[in-house]
C-alpha cells in the first residue's frame, strides 16, 4: 500500500478537525497498511512514529507491535497512573458496583483475562472500543469483548463494558455477589426515562426495579427505600404492594454505592483500574479503535 497517500495521512488521526475522516479513510484501506506502518515505526521518519501507532491502533494490530514498543506503552502507562484522575468523564448508561474489598472477585465470575493496569481515561476508551472479531475454528468466528474495572471509589469499584449488559436478568449478577459478596447493577437510557438497578448478595437477588418490567419490582423494600406513600402523587392501588419511591437508578446508587456521574477529579480514588477481556490468549492488540492513555 505505498501509493503516496498514507503518509499525509498520519497527521490527521491526532486533529480534531480530520481525525473523523482520517479514520475513515485508513479504515477504508485495513489490513493492507500495517507493513508500512510498522516500517514507520521502525524506520521513521521520526515525526510519524506515533502517528503511525496511532493508526495501528485504529485499525486492531498492536499484537503487531515489536517488544520494544510494547515496553514503551507500559512504561507510559506506568507514569501516567501515578496522578491519574477522572477528568470530563462520560459515564455509560450501564454499569455493575462491587465492594472494592472483593472487586478480585469480579474477574472469574466474569470469566475476564489478560487484565492490564489502565488510567480512567484508557479505560473508558477501552469500553468504547470494546468489540474485537478474530478467526475461530474451522469456519466459525471468535467475538471478545472488553470490560473495564475502575478504581476505588468510595469504598466501591465500578464494573463498565458489555460482560455487565443486562447482568439483572442473565444470572450473573447473582455470581458476582457470590465471588463479592454483593453486587449492585443499574442502568438508564439517554433520555433519562428507562430505569433499572437490581442488589444481589451472596449468590441471591434480593431486590430490583425495572421502568418497563413486569412487574416493576421483585423482593421487599430495604431499610433505606422511602416508603410509596412518600411520593406527592400517591393514591391507592397506584403502585404495585412493593413498590418505593426509589426508581431512578442513578439515585439509589448515590445512596447505597456511588454514583459515577457525581465522581470528579475532587472525588477521593484509590489504587488503578484494569482492562480485561472476555477470551483468554487474546490480548487487547486486536481491538480496534486508539485507547486514550
């Protein structure tokens, strides 16, 4: 692929401005650019080197990468954890809570591997691109996906990615709190209207909610819920006979666990959070998409 466009190109995956249709463009020509960018990073000229990693990262080949870039990368990491801080953070809608005493727990009830140290900002981006597609056996493909476990809020650690998607209904909420102790799952759309949270402890759901569930809510109010009577608006045979006033997601969090849209660059954080996949062997190389470090 040297017909005298990829060069030019490098500099625009790191501007705002072109980064959109850079991507594109080098998506467009796939596979077929990783030898030239690979020469780049062991050639240069210079002034590409991390534009050409950048791109082998937009296109899933850093398991291309030499030793000595892969050192580098860690050694990156390595630094920038050592003041990492959550900064213009956009949360996803979709998220489990672990005790951070137990969070080790999360990783074979999930069934996670070749976990790495990842500040928040590599985490986050690591959620975003969390899809990777790889040969399987015979004709059939491999599908891994990513979690991101972060650091210690609170006295919690927050669980993000698709292993936690709809956790409240599969089961596997019910296995974290048997590997944790408790696990706490909550979701919402983007409109703010669909709300869902659901508490396991020790292998049991003991208490759940659903906007759009029938029926909304499963167990018995925990001490903590108000009371139905408590809403302005109740009336007899409004709700059902265990319903509370506790149906926003983001609200029972706040009080029981931690809300991740309160969490700042104020907010205390101990310890680093962890990339981790769904397919053990496969490393993060694969992943498409340039991690934010």
């Amino acid at each position: 692929m040297s017909d005298g466009r990829l060069m030019p190109l490098l500099p625009a995956l790191g501007d705002r401005r072109d980064a959109g249709r850079a991507e594109k463009e080098l998506t467009a020509r796939g596979r077929a650019a990783v030898p030239e960018l690979l020469a780049l990073r062991r050639e240069g000229p210079g002034r590409l080197r991390r534009h050409a990693l950048h791109a082998l990262a937009v296109l899933g080949a850093c398991d291309e990468l030499t030793d000595r870039d892969r050192s580098a990368l860690e050694r990156l990491v390595r630094i920038k954890l050592l003041d990492d801080r959550p900064s213009d953070t956009h949360w996803p809608f979709t998220w489990v809570a672990v005790p951070a005493a137990a969070y080790e727990g999360v990783f074979p009830a999930l069934g996670l591997h070749d976990r790495i140290p990842a500040t928040m900002a590599m985490g986050m981006s690591g959620i975003r691109h969390d899809r990777a597609e790889l040969p399987g056996p015979g004709d059939e493909g491999l599908t891994a996906y990513r979690a991101f476990v972060t650091p210690e809020f609170s006295g919690w650690r927050l669980v993000f990615g698709r292993p936690v998607w709809r956790s409240d209904q599969n089961g596997l909420l019910e296995r974290l709190s048997e590997h944790c102790r408790e696990a706490h799952y909550y979701e919402h759309d983007g409109y703010d209207d669909a709300h869902s949270w659901a508490i396991a402890e020790r292998g049991r759901l003991i208490r759940s909610h659903g906007t759009y569930r029938e029926p909304q809510w499963t167990g018995e109010p925990l001490p903590w819920e108000e009371p139905q009577t408590e809403d302005p608006l109740w009336e007899p045979g409004m709700y059902e006979h265990n319903a509370s006033c506790e149906w926003n997601a983001n609200g029972v969090a706040q009080r029981v666990t931690v809300d991740p849209e309160e969490i700042d660059e104020e907010t205390p954080m101990t310890g680093h959070g962890w990339l981790a996949v769904t397919e053990p062997g496969v490393g993060h190389g694969p992943f498409p998409g340039a991690l934010t470090i």
